[in-house]
C-alpha cells in the first residue's frame, strides 16, 4: 500500500484569503513535508444562506486560479489542487487558458478538480444553467482537453464549438490530473469515465467506504479507459482535528489514497505557520 498523501484544504479561504497569511502558509505547508495546497471556489454566496449550507454570505473566498497561482509563486514543490472549481459557472477556454497558465507558471503541479455545483441562487447568478450543469460540465471538460492536447484544436458539442484557433503556452503536464468532485451516480459515472480521481468532501471513514464501493460499482456499469490509470481517492475529513494513525490508516483501509485537511478558520497568519508545521510533524511527514 502506498504512503497516505496529505494536502491542506480552504487556503483561499477566511484568514487565507489575505495575502500574507496564505504566503506563509503556503511556504510552512511545503516545507513541513504536504504534498498539496487546495482551494475552494465560489464566485458569489446566497444571501440569506441556502438551508442545510450555513456559509456566510461574507465568508472571504479568494478565486480559485488566482489564488494558486499566487501561491505558486510563493513556493517551489507542493501541488496546487482546486477542490473544487464548480465547471459550469466558467467558460470553457477561458478557463482551459487560466488553467494551463497556471500549470506553467507552476512547472506543472496543477491538479485539476472539478464538479458540477449545488447552490442554484450562485449559478443563477453567473448565468449557468442549473438544471443542465452536469451536461455542460462532461462538453466543457471535453473542451478543454482537446484545445490542451490537440495539434490542429477542435470540439464540437452542445455547448461549445470551436476549430482553426490555437491556444499557447499548453500546459507542462501531458496530461493535467483531473480530479472529480461529487456523491451522486453521475458524479461517480463522470469520476470513472473521465477523471484521474475522485474528491469526497467532509467525509468520516464510514462515508468514505461507502463512495469508494459506489465509484467500484459504476466502474463496473461505465468501463475506466485504460489510459487513466487506477483511480485515486481524495477525501476531507469532517471538522478540523488532526486524524491520529489508526484514523488514517481506518481511512487507507477504506480505499482512501489523499487526505486534505483543514485548518481552523479562525487561525491568524502566525498560527496558520505553526497549524501547518505542527500538523506534519503530528502526521511524521518529511519535507
């Protein structure tokens, strides 16, 4: 079984979303031995808030390529993950331009996550259309494949259609990992069929067994391309405590590959560079 791998999660977000805080978390993160940085996205927030999702309205919340990509260049080695950028709410190039921007400025440590979005009120906002947002997600993403591999670019599909441009610089990696986001059946179908891996949020070892046994099922109705290789699993435990080691390994024997943690949102930026340095030693990480 391979080493657990740990990322820090919401580091565009509350104190993060100031720049000195989330340079020096960025930094004591790399060098206290994380594998990943990883943001959130939300382009704007319902007013009240959406019942069953209690996020302030005024919840600072930095845009997710930005945000990576000045963290970026504020460190060297760690991986820069967005988890997750809400697909249907961009336009298709644009993003695949920022994305591989990035993925150059970075040399090459994007990882690409996506989902389709939950919060009707946002996407009616942006001008995404709710109810067809898994559709424009699997033509978008299709997109933006073709115009960062393809020699001669070309798509053509319901929701975007395009040939005769070029899009440079292309990204370093060949190919940018995809990771999808997301518990229902088609998340789970777009996982297996398209993504590199799977990001579960705010899930205990319990939930996650179950996704993983959801996503081995869909593997078993909606055939993996051989060219994706295994599957890697993501998951955000529930809270913000530091799991001990037969938490972690509950969580490997789960079928878990990546644990992204958080840090409490109330933490200044002092105490986001000890939260980032205790954790790896806590977790016997090295740099």
């Amino acid at each position: 079984m391979s080493p657990m791998k740990y990322g820090l999660h919401g580091v565009n977000l509350h104190t993060c979303a100031h720049p000195d805080a989330a340079a020096r978390l960025g930094r004591a993160a790399e060098a206290a031995g994380f594998e990943s940085l990883w943001v959130a996205d939300h382009v704007v927030l319902p007013d009240p808030p959406v019942p069953g999702r209690p996020m302030a309205p005024d919840m600072r919340v930095l845009d997710p390529v930005v945000a990576l990509t000045f963290l970026a260049a504020h460190t060297a080695r760690i991986r820069l993950g967005t988890g997750v950028i809400i697909l249907p709410q961009r336009q298709a190039l644009v993003l695949a331009k920022q994305l591989a921007s990035l993925d150059v400025l970075s040399n090459g440590r994007l990882i690409f996550g996506l989902g389709v979005g939950w919060c009707e009120p946002e996407m009616r906002a942006v001008g995404a259309p709710f109810k067809e947002r898994g559709r424009v997600s699997d033509d978008y993403l299709a997109a933006m494949r073709a115009v960062w591999s393809e020699p001669k670019p070309s798509h053509r599909g319901p929701y975007v259609s395009f040939d005769g441009v070029q899009a440079m610089p292309r990204p370093v990696q060949t190919p940018i990992p995809v990771v999808v986001g997301g518990g229902t059946p088609p998340a789970y179908r777009r996982a297996v069929t398209q993504g590199h891996g799977w990001y579960g949020f705010g899930l205990d070892v319990e939930t996650a067994r179950t996704r993983v046994s959801a996503l081995r099922d869909a593997a078993n109705t909606s055939p993996r391309p051989k060219g994706l290789g295994p599957l890697e699993i993501s998951v955000t435990p529930p809270g913000y405590d530091v799991p001990d080691k037969a938490t972690v390994e509950a969580y490997a024997a789960a079928g878990v590959h990546r644990l992204i943690l958080r840090p409490p949102p109330q933490l200044d930026a002092p105490a986001l560079e000890r939260f980032a340095t205790e954790t790896g030693r806590a977790l016997g990480l090295t740099p």
